[in-house]
C-alpha cells in the first residue's frame, strides 16, 4: 500500500497476522494469508509512528535499523501510558498473569488485560502458554515480580534470541512439560508473597506453533537487518510469529523480515518474484554476520 499510507507493524487481533497501515487519523488493517506472496519497495525516508495513535507533531525521521519506530519524545510519551511503566495503579480493569515459553529454557512470565485474551502472546511470537493467574492490576504485577524473582525467569526475551530457536524446537509434549513444570513450581508459591487478591486460574497450555506455521515451514536462515529508500523485500508468506514475517525467497530459503523494520515507512507493494539492484542487509540467525542483499 502506498500514497502516503505507512505501515503500522503486525497485530495479533485474531487467528491471523495483520497489517497495520495509517495515514493521519486514518487507519487501515491489510489480513496476511500464509502461502501468498508479499513484497515491499521502501521508499523516501523513514518517518516516526507517533505515539498512542497520535501523529508524531515533528514529523522525525527515525534510523532504519530502530525496531521502536519512534522518536525519542514519541517514545517517552508510549512508554509512559504503558503499564510496563508502573503509572496506573488506579486502573479498574482485570489483568491476567502468564507464562510463556519460546524455547528450550526460554521461558518469560509477564501480565496482560483480561479484556485482550492471547493478543499479546501472539504479538510476542509465544510458542507455548498457560495463564497462571487473574486480578487487579498491582496484584498482578507484584505477582509478576515475586515469580521473577523466585524462579529466575526474565520478564522479557530478545527477538533475536526467539528467532534462533524457532527453527529447531522440540515436540509439543515437550513443550508443553516444560511449561507445566514451571506452572507447579509457580503455583507453589502460591500464599509466600503471592497477592491475596489474584485468583490463581488452573494449568491449560495452549501450543501456537500451528497457529503461527512454524511447525510446518522449513527453518528461516537469515532475517532482514534494515530498509534502505527504494530497498526490496518479497517472497512468499509461510509463516509469521509476533512481529517476524517469514518470507520463502527463491534461492535463498526463508528470511525473516521483523515487521517492526517496516514501520513509519511510505511501501509500495511489488510481486512476490521482484528483484532489485539495492541491497537489503541480512544477518545469519544465529548471530552470523552481515551477508549481502536480499536481491
């Protein structure tokens, strides 16, 4: 999509990936289907995304390897309405603590709105999950804390360490027990420092591997480092998990393109087979090098 629409980044509203696009106060949501070809040309300069659906009032440009897409004032003023930062403790609404599981030993605990269900496991590309517990808001974010503390789990995971994983993870039973594991050892916890006020909800894990095609895509090899202006990306949708879009490009296997990459930029859309002389950086997964142009 062109003609002064710039891309908003993925969201995980539902069952399927989608593509968010604004232009102004506008918006606009483009559904991705595994199996369908999608390609980008970058063009002009990279724009800040603004903050909190508002139009960023200096109009900055932002550097083409940010993942935030923001400026340094759009930025402050997101994180600051964000409950990460610990300034609604009046909120009235029901929150939710989860465990999520990436990975072998890549587990993260972290809380969510009720009202939002699994969005935001999907939004962070969650293999596995279970919920562990409901209630308000500083319930659940002292819960959060005393289980960070007392399993010794993060409460946040690089993409770049989900992303050299995805490709090579065990079975579903193995994954699910490894999740299970952890939820007893949370539930224990259960009365030592563990809020009254939150509800502990029973084990259920939910698998999304299926829901986000990683089970049955090959490996990706190398992700997209940055755009540049009249940069090329396309390939083939075959998988997409949070904010990475996994692209089959002939003769190159699957690339990753990190959605967040693309936000604040004007993209015209182009077949799934072009080709251009500029080169796109791509780094091996994994933590290999910079390699030579997606095209």
């Amino acid at each position: 999509m062109s003609g002064g629409w710039w891309c908003d980044g993925v969201r995980w509203p539902g069952q399927a990936p989608e593509l968010g696009w604004s232009r102004g106060g506008d918006r606009r949501v483009s559904v991705l289907a595994y199996g369908a070809g999608l390609g980008f040309r970058a063009l002009g300069e990279r724009h800040c995304v603004g903050a909190r659906g508002n139009v960023c009032p200096l109009g900055a440009a932002v550097p083409g390897r940010s993942t935030g897409g923001r400026c340094a004032e759009c930025a402050r003023l997101d994180r600051a309405h964000s409950v990460a930062a610990d300034t609604m403790a009046d909120d009235p609404r029901t929150y939710r603590v989860y465990l999520a599981w990436f990975g072998p030993g890549m587990v993260k605990v972290g809380i969510t709105g009720e009202e939002r269900g699994a969005t935001r496991l999907r939004e962070q590309g969650a293999v596995v999950f279970s919920w562990l517990g409901r209630g308000p808001l500083m319930a659940a974010r002292r819960t959060e804390e005393v289980l960070r503390a007392a399993l010794g789990v993060p409460d946040r995971i690089p993409y770049a360490r989900k992303r050299a994983v995805r490709g090579r993870l065990p079975g579903a039973e193995e994954r699910a027990a490894e999740v299970a594991e952890l939820y007893g050892r949370a539930a224990a916890l259960e009365g030592r420092g563990w809020p009254e006020s939150l509800e502990r909800l029973p084990l259920e894990v939910v698998d999304q591997a299926e829901l986000f095609g990683i089970d049955r895509t090959p490996a990706p090899v190398r992700s997209v480092r940055e755009l540049v202006d009249g940069g090329v990306v396309a390939g083939r949708l075959v998988a997409a998990a949070g904010p990475d879009l996994h692209l089959a490009v002939d003769g190159m296997g699957v690339v990753v393109l990190d959605a967040r990459l693309i936000t604040g930029w004007d993209l015209a859309a182009v077949p799934a087979e072009a080709g251009s002389d500029v080169r796109v950086p791509l780094i091996d997964i994994g933590g290999g090098g910079v390699q030579g142009g997606l095209f």
